[in-house]
C-alpha cells in the first residue's frame, strides 16, 4: 500500500488490460430529472470491461441564480477537473515510490454570463482555469514537477478540456400515445472567437467559480466550491466527497471525477430544455437527459496508444410533448449551442498551473495541446537514449 492505495493491484490492472485491451474500457452512466426548482443526478452502474461496477450516488444541482446554497453546474464542473487532477497525482506519486503528508488542488475559472445569470456564448465555455497545486510530500522538487506535468498529460477530464473533441447528442420524443421516436442532433458549432481588444457587452459580468480540493486517503477527496459574482462571495456550498469504485483502487464513498463532468452537464441539459420550454409555453414535460462517457485507462496509465482523455460522451435527452420530433430536436439544438460545457468539450482550452511545496514555488506554466505534446516528446527522447545505453551495455557484457 503506498497513500492508501494497493499498488500491486495496479500491477495487476495494468498485465490485464495489455492481455485483454476490451478489459481497459469503462463506460459511466447518469441520468438527470427535474426536481422542484433545480434537478437531481443519478450515477447509476458502470461497466469496466466485463464487470459491472456498482454505482450508486446522487447529486442535486440548482440555476445559477437559484439563491445562496445548492451547487451549480459550473461549480461540478469545475470541481470534477479538479478532483481528476488531484486523483491523478495520488496515482503518480503512489506508482514513484512517493508518500504524500498532503494534498490541495484550488481550480478557478471564470464564466461570463448574461443579466439572468445564463451564460453569454461566445468561443469558450470556461474562461481564465488555473490549477494551484500545494503538495507537501516526500520525493525531491524535481520528481514532483515531473508528476505534475505528466499529470498534464494523463489526468482525463483534464485532457477533455485541452483537446478539442466531440459529442453525440440524441432527442427522444415521447408522444401522448406513450411511442418514443429518436432523432440524432448535429451538435453546434461553437460560437465565434471574441477579438482581443473587444469589449465584452455591458449586460454580461463574469462569475468567478472555484473549487478547492483537499486528499484525504486513496482517491478520496474533500471538496468545496464556491460562485464569486463581482467581487463578493456569494455561495459557499456544504462540502461533498469524490472518490473512486474499489474497482479503480476507491472505496465509493462519492461519484468519481468522470460521473461528476457527465452530471454537470446533463444539469444544464435538463434545466435549460425545462425553461425554454416554460419561457415560450411549450407542451413539453418530463425532460430527462440520460448520459455515458467512456475512459480507456490504458491511455491514462501510458500503456498503449489510446486516447488519455475522457471521450465518447453521449446525451440523450427525452421529454413526454406532443410537438413533433423535429420540433424537439430543434429545442435541444438550442439548449446545446447555449451549453458552456458541450461547447468547452469542442475548443481547444489551457490551463495556468502552479506548483508549490510547504517551502518553495516549484513550477509555473500553461497546459495547453502544445505543452502535452512537447511533453511527451521529451519523455520519449529520454526513454529511447536509456534504451540504446541499456542495450551497449548488455552487448558489452
């Protein structure tokens, strides 16, 4: 055991899934409904590999300006790039050899948004994400920067932000007669870049989000979000738990990082399809949004060539009207072209990330698609030139 984690047990997932890849894929499941004034997110079971993995977990989201408590979907959202971040440090400290006295992550973003709090569109989702990281640990400062940037590279919902991806998106009409027809909505392009020198429209503000992350033991984290619209503290919501299934070395005590982003985002889904429809009185009712991401973990341990970051997301969004299937369709087009995630999820993004220990700053730079790919280039050249070495040497024994 190294901070809670079996580390041989990682041994063993990683022999597995290079002799059976299909047992490296894990599909995440939720599904969201209305509840009173905001919503209410089930994580349901997961499938890892052949296995199920029990899941069980709600989570209750409210509007942006749904009052002083209840969290938000910006704040999930940015709490579940922080706990993947932080997950992902406590799994390359514990595979170095490295204990871990403690462990924060503070994630802060910005999302401008319009006078009823929606967001205002525009090119990015999430504005201004940086990482403070505090690790207070035993390796040397060297080994923890080079944790921390390998983070960069490997952490999943980390790298869903950096990439640009994509998304499946589906609406399920179930008409009065109780039939449910489907139809595959083309998901919307993001909206036009702002030019630098441009200013922003005088009816939007910008909200400040944080989530502040603090490890516990294994996977388990503490975590605590907050909204800062202008410059006073307006929600300071009760702390909730993330942690993984036993599967994924946790002990399911909360919903992990990949079923947190799926749950922020079928929020705003949900949410947003059961007011436009209230707003332009519109026969719809019952909106469900049912959603599934896909995590390859041989691409977040580096054991093969497979995508790190958390892919394959799929929406599908059903709602009880008697409108058409098209007209439908339309409306959730709609909600996806004012969703800040989905758009997120399309663009490339960066991330400022600062490292610091109890005694000294330790590393400052920005993630972005170019800093991954020099990275791991760099990496590559190292382990190539310890590979001809090993091999002159074992030619001159």
């Amino acid at each position: 055991m190294r901070n809670g984690l079996n580390i041989a047990g990682v041994s063993e997932i990683v022999h597995e899934i290079r002799e059976k890849p299909a047992e490296a894929l894990i599909v995440f499941n939720t599904s969201c409904r209305e509840v009173g004034s905001g919503v209410a997110v089930a994580v349901g079971t997961a499938h890892h590999g052949t296995f199920r993995m029990a899941r069980d977990f709600r989570i209750g989201f409210t509007d942006v300006l749904a009052g002083e408590t209840g969290l938000s979907a910006v704040e999930g959202a940015v709490a579940a790039l922080g706990a993947c971040v932080l997950i992902t440090h406590v799994h390359g400290y514990s595979a170095r050899g490295i204990s871990i006295t403690s462990l924060r992550v503070v994630v802060s973003a910005s999302v401008r948004v319009d006078a009823a709090g929606r967001w205002a569109g525009g090119d990015h989702g999430l504005r201004d994400v940086g990482y403070r990281i505090e690790i207070d640990a035993e390796g040397s400062p060297d080994m923890l920067r080079q944790v921390t940037q390998f983070v960069t590279c490997f952490s999943p919902n980390h790298r869903a932000f950096l990439d640009v991806g994509s998304y499946d998106l589906t609406s399920v009409r179930v008409g009065p007669d109780g039939e449910a027809t489907s139809t595959a909505v083309e998901p919307p392009q993001p909206g036009p870049a702002s030019a630098p020198s441009a200013e922003p429209e005088p009816s939007t503000r910008l909200l400040s989000v944080t989530a502040d992350l603090s490890w516990e033991y294994g996977a388990e984290a503490n975590v605590t979000t907050g909204l800062r619209p202008g410059g006073a503290r307006r929600r300071g919501n009760p702390g909730f738990v993330v942690d993984q299934s036993k599967q994924m070395l946790g002990i399911d005590k909360g919903p992990n990082p990949q079923e947190l982003l799926l749950s922020a985002i079928s929020a705003t889904l949900t949410m947003d399809l059961a007011r436009l429809a209230r707003e332009r009185d519109l026969p719809v009712a019952a909106v469900e949004v049912e959603a599934t991401g896909r995590l390859d973990i041989r691409g977040m341990l580096n054991v093969a060539n497979s995508p790190a970051r958390f892919h394959a997301l799929r929406f599908l969004v059903r709602a009880e009207t008697p409108l058409d299937g098209a007209a439908l369709a339309g409306l959730v087009a709609e909600c996806a072209a004012g969703n800040p995630f989905l758009t997120m999820l399309r663009v490339p993004n960066v991330v400022d990330v600062d490292l610091r220990s109890p005694a000294e700053a330790l590393l400052e730079f920005r993630s972005d698609a170019g800093q991954v790919a020099a990275f791991l280039a760099e990496v590559a050249r190292i382990q190539a030139e310890q590979a001809a070495t090993n091999a002159l040497t074992m030619a001159a024994k």
